[in-house]
C-alpha cells in the first residue's frame, strides 16, 4: 500500500466486512507503523509476544486466499507474522474468523492473533486483547503534530471522551461515540449498541443515535438527537427512548419519529451548546429501576 496517508484513507479493497470508518481508524493506525512509530510498533510487539526483531511490512486489508480480507498484517525482518483484527464498536462481524484463523496456522510460522478494539478482555480464542485507550497511551505525548491528532482522533471520535458540536456531530462519528462510551459506562459489558439514524434529506435527519440495551436482553432503548420540526429543520433536540418502561422526566414523542411504536421519551431540550458525556450520562440516569 502507498506511503502517503491521504491514499492510505481513501483506500478500501472490495470484499471487506470492515465499514469505511473502521478502515479509515486502520489505515491510520498503519500510516505510523510504517513510518516506524517507536512506541506503536512496541506496544504491539510486546502484545503479541515478539522480540525485538525490525517491522519489515505492513499490509493493509490483505487477502487470505479464499478466508477473506483480514484488517491488518505485519511482517518482521525475522519472518515473524502479527494478525490484527481492528473493531471500533462491539457487535463487530467475526463470521471471518475462524476462516482467517485457518489460513494463517499454515504459514511457516505461526503468526500472533491480535484483536485491537474497546475489549480488554473477552476475546475469542486465540486473540488477544489490544484495546484503543493502549494505543492512545502509545500516542501520549509525541511531538508529532500528525501524530497528535490522531491521538485526539482516538480520544473522540472513537473512545467518545470529547464534547461535539452539533455540526460535527451531524457529520462524523463522535456522537456516536459519546453515546457508546456513555452505555458502557453506565451498564458495563453486559451492554450491547448499534448506531442508527435516519436516512438525511438535504442534509438533516430526522433521528441520529444509538439503540441499546442495558443487560443484553432486546435493544428497546434509544439515545441521540431528534430533529424538532417536520419538515426537518436546522434544530434538534437531545433525547432518550424506552419501548417498553417509563422514563423520568417523561415528555410527549417527538414528531419526527412518529412513524416510532415507542411510547416513553425524555430530553434535555434544544441543542444550543456542544453536547457532552455528561449529557448522555444524565439522560441514561433517567431510566428507571436499573
């Protein structure tokens, strides 16, 4: 793959099952690999049990044979392999697997199975655990501005520890990343999320959130932004949904998710300011008898 980063984002290889933000978050990753980042490339030779032996490739959305296109492949000097699996959100498809897996054991020498996502532990076997708040800490610190800001990259719009405008919450991915930080923080690992919204029309939505689950049962909670008029507006409202259970502070459904059998909304009025974690913790504390 190409040297030059704007290449390395725009590039997608047909036949992955990573989403373009989970392969614009890896091709990133790799940009510093390549270029020799000291504290990356030890982070994940340390993780993966390897000496000290020089990085000599790495590849990007690699193709193993009929199992599939893998994330991300290292090669060292020594013919040592690393085999990294990148998630950015849970629920990630792990159908390839096993496939994968398969494929890489008859290599000449076994390869390390890394699994670089918001897990620290939980894994399926025989992948280990390499969590983004590692590579943040990697990051920490480098003089490099490019550097620096994928640091922050990882901080916001995928660890979701930032507040983001309305605007930039429209367009990129930190609201959803606040909302998949605040769910975890709040209902821990037995929680499950997916992110969904509204297909945009002239460029607003009529809903833009995350639906989830507080202990792995159905997904009958939604949290996010609503758009306060029909026709769709420029304002939006911050919200919290329950299909089923009553919600404090309740208020009457919006209309932009009328077409919604959700009986039971709360918010916390029109968005004016950035929205926050906080904002998301606080709705969260509104659902009842957790």
């Amino acid at each position: 793959m190409a040297d030059n980063l704007f290449t390395m984002l725009s590039a997608y290889r047909p036949g992955s099952t990573a989403t373009p933000f989970e392969n614009y978050c890896t091709a990133g990753l790799a940009y510093f690999l390549k270029r020799g980042h000291r504290m990356l490339t030890a982070l994940i030779a340390h993780a993966a049990g390897l000496g000290s032996d020089p990085l000599a490739l790495v590849e990007v959305q690699p193709r193993l044979a009929e199992a599939g296109v893998a994330d991300l492949l290292l090669t060292y000097e020594g013919g040592k392999r690393v085999l990294i699996e990148v998630q950015v959100e849970p629920g990630a498809d792990e159908s390839l697997l096993p496939g994968m897996e398969a494929v890489a054991r008859e290599w000449s020498e076994r390869p390390a199975f890394l699994m670089l996502g918001l897990r620290s532990e939980g894994v399926p076997d025989p992948w280990i655990p390499l969590t983004w708040f590692d590579v943040v800490d990697a990051l920490d610190g480098d003089p490099d501005p490019v550097a620096r800001q994928y640091h922050d990259f990882i901080l916001e719009d995928i660890l979701g520890t930032g507040e983001v405008p309305l605007e930039e919450a429209l367009s990129t991915n930190r609201l959803y990343a606040i909302g998949g930080a605040a769910i975890r923080r709040a209902f821990g690992t037995g929680s499950r999320y997916i992110n969904s919204a509204s297909r945009p029309l002239h460029g607003q939505y009529r809903y833009l959130g995350t639906t989830f689950t507080p202990d792995g049962g159905d997904m009958t909670y939604w949290i996010g932004l609503v758009n306060e008029t029909v026709p769709l507006g420029e304002h939006y409202h911050l919200m919290l949904a329950s299909k089923e259970k009553p919600l404090l502070f309740p208020v009457e459904q919006p209309r932009a998710t009328g077409d919604w059998k959700w009986a039971h909304w709360t918010g916390m009025g029109r968005v004016v300011r950035p929205i926050t974690p906080m904002q998301y913790e606080g709705l969260l504390e509104r659902i009842k008898a957790r």
